[in-house]
C-alpha cells in the first residue's frame, strides 16, 4: 500500500477532477502490475495495473489507494474491471465518499466474492486525498497558502521591492509545488502588481496548472497575463459590475470568466470557492497578495500553510505578509500544526496544516 500510495502522488495536479489513485497488483509474493490515473483522469490506476499484470491478475491481490469506482462513466466501473481479472483480494485504504459510489464498490466486489480489506494505511490515503475529499464532502477545493517572508514576517520593503527575498532553492521548490496542484491563485492586487505568468518553469509539467485571478473589476495587466493563454489556462473570477469592455476583452482572447457574489469586503471568498469546486478543481495553491489571502483566512478556508522563511529582517515598515484578521483574542486565531521542515539553501520551508 505505501508503494500505492507512492504512485498516486504522481497524479497530483493531473488529473482533476479526479482523485489521484495508485494501484499495485500482488501474486505469490511478486508485484506483477502496478498503476496510477493517468493525466486528465483516464484511464485509472486500477485498469493501468490490471493492463500491466495480464493474465497474472487470476488469484491476485490487488493493493488500491481508494475504493474502486462502481459507476458507469467514460469507461466501465473499475469494480467491474477487478472482478472480471480474477482477482481474489482487494486491500484499499479509504472508502470513496462520492455518492455515486460511497461503498458500493466494496460490496460489488464481496458480492463477487471477493475478499475486500479496508483502511490500510487510511490516515495517509486521506491526507493524500484531502483536495479530493474536501471537493466531494464541502464542494470546495483543498486551498494551500504559500508566503514567503523575511524572518519577521514581511513581503517587501515599504518601496514594494522584494525580488529576492528567498533563494533559488526555494523559488524551484515553489514551482514544484505549483505542478502538483490543479490551479495556482493570486487576487487582483499581486496580478496588478506584477503581472505575475503563474506558470510552472525550470521543467515541463505534465500538465501546467489553471491560473486563477480573483479581481472584481477585472482590472488587470494586459501583458503577461494575456499573452500566455497558449501556455496555461487562466480563470478570471469577477464581481458582477465588472465592465463589459473587460469582459470582452478577457473572454475574446480565451479566458474562462466566472462570475460570483460581493460579500460585505469584496468578492465573496466562499463563494469564489465554491465556483472553484463545481468547476472540478480539488487542490489550489494561492500566493497572495496580503489582502486577498487575509479575506480567505477571515472565511476560514486556508486548510494548509506552505511558507518559506528566509534569514533576512525587513522590520516593522516592511510590508506584511496577511492583511488584518480583525482578531480580538488570541484564543480565536486560526491554528495550525507543523507537518514538515526542510532546509532549502540559505531558507527554511515549513509545512501547516489546520487543526
């Protein structure tokens, strides 16, 4: 199952709306096929498997990340697919909570008389899982905020400069990162400022991720943003006074528009992602600005914190990095706990995730 598991992680980013799932295949003690969903959800990591074992899956077990699906989709249930391989065990570490299969997997398989297992390493399946599962059970998409800041805290000096403030070997990492979520996510304020590609480089992705701006008046930089549809899609998420003439503009070139609700501070964070969920995405990864990453922290929707700390001290005139929180006693402040350091260069990373 920890290879499984380990071979799911290579969907992450790839597969929405999907689940990324790892499948390995057991006879007599040998690994005779071994899978995971491949890039846009198809074909699963159960029909990988089973294509690599042959004829070798007859009396097998088959080790599998996440339930497999019952229903009838693009392609027949991989429920289907184990029964009619032959295989004589499944092992899976988490039930699926769609509910168009939420178990019904499991029991077309004991029905067939297969021998199922759940739960094996389920912990782990879930904290994998977790873009997955909050898109099913909340309809809204894992969201990871990533800061990086000087040591006290800060983004730039108060001129606005901040180009270096980490290393290289953090800037790769952020593009690492950026290729193993769906959408990258940036508010109207850090787009206006930089113009920002938002893609991922230094290598080639399988897939280059959905770049999301979330601006009410669509009043962004028409430069790198528009020039780089080719590249990577970008989602443009608006209030509903946005200007026809932006509209246009932005929809003519290819940008998909999403229109949501102003809540009492702006666009409403909730329902920004919401629209995010219905539209299939399962992890996002926001890099601020202050302001906006402040109004989805307000909604408590940030599930994970990803910052990079760098030995540098900006102090007090500093730009910050979140907005103000409104805070009247610390019992209230959003609690986080610590799930991975790393020393990267000269810059620590530090992983959160909530409580």
């Amino acid at each position: 199952m920890a290879l499984a598991l380990a071979l799911a992680g290579r969907g992450l980013g790839n597969v929405w709306p999907n689940p990324a799932v790892g499948c390995v295949i057991v006879k007599d003690g040998r690994i005779v096929g071994r899978g995971w969903t491949q890039p846009g959800g198809r074909p699963h990591a159960e029909r990988r498997a089973l294509d690599q074992a042959g004829t070798a899956a007859r009396g097998a077990t088959a080790y599998v990340t996440l339930e497999p699906c019952a229903h009838h989709g693009k392609t027949s249930p991989c429920s289907e697919a184990l029964i009619a391989a032959g295989v004589v065990r499944v092992v899976s570490a988490l039930t699926d909570p769609d509910p168009r299969v939420a178990g019904r997997g499991h029991a077309m398989l004991r029905a067939a008389g297969i021998t199922v297992d759940e739960g094996l390493l389920e912990a782990e399946a879930r904290a994998q899982q977790a873009g997955f599962l909050s898109r099913i059970t909340k309809g809204r998409p894992w969201l990871a905020l990533k800061l990086a800041t000087s040591f006290d805290g800060r983004i730039a000096l108060a001129n606005g400069q901040s180009q270096w403030i980490t290393g290289p070997a953090a800037r790769g990492r952020v593009h690492a990162l950026r290729a193993r979520f769906d959408a990258v996510m940036v508010g109207g304020g850090t787009a206006r400022a930089d113009d920002p590609l938002l893609t991922v480089r230094g290598f080639t992705p399988l897939r280059q991720p959905v770049r999301v701006v979330a601006s009410s008046a669509l009043d962004l930089p028409r430069a790198r943003l528009a020039g780089s549809l080719d590249q990577a899609p970008l989602w443009l998420v608006h209030g509903p006074q946005a200007p026809a003439e932006a509209r246009a503009f932005w929809a003519g070139i290819g940008a998909e528009l999403i229109e949501i609700p102003f809540s009492d501070q702006g666009l409403d964070p909730q329902a920004l992602m919401q629209a995010l969920g219905a539209a299939g995405l399962t992890r996002v990864f926001c890099e601020g600005g202050g302001q906006f990453a402040a109004s989805l922290m307000r909604a408590g929707l940030v599930d994970e914190l990803i910052g990079f700390t760098a030995g540098v001290v900006l102090g007090g005139d500093g730009r910050a990095a979140l907005g103000a929180l409104g805070l009247q006693a610390l019992g209230n402040a959003p609690r986080y706990h610590l799930t991975e350091t790393q020393v990267l260069g000269g810059d620590i990373l530090h992983r959160w995730r909530r409580d």
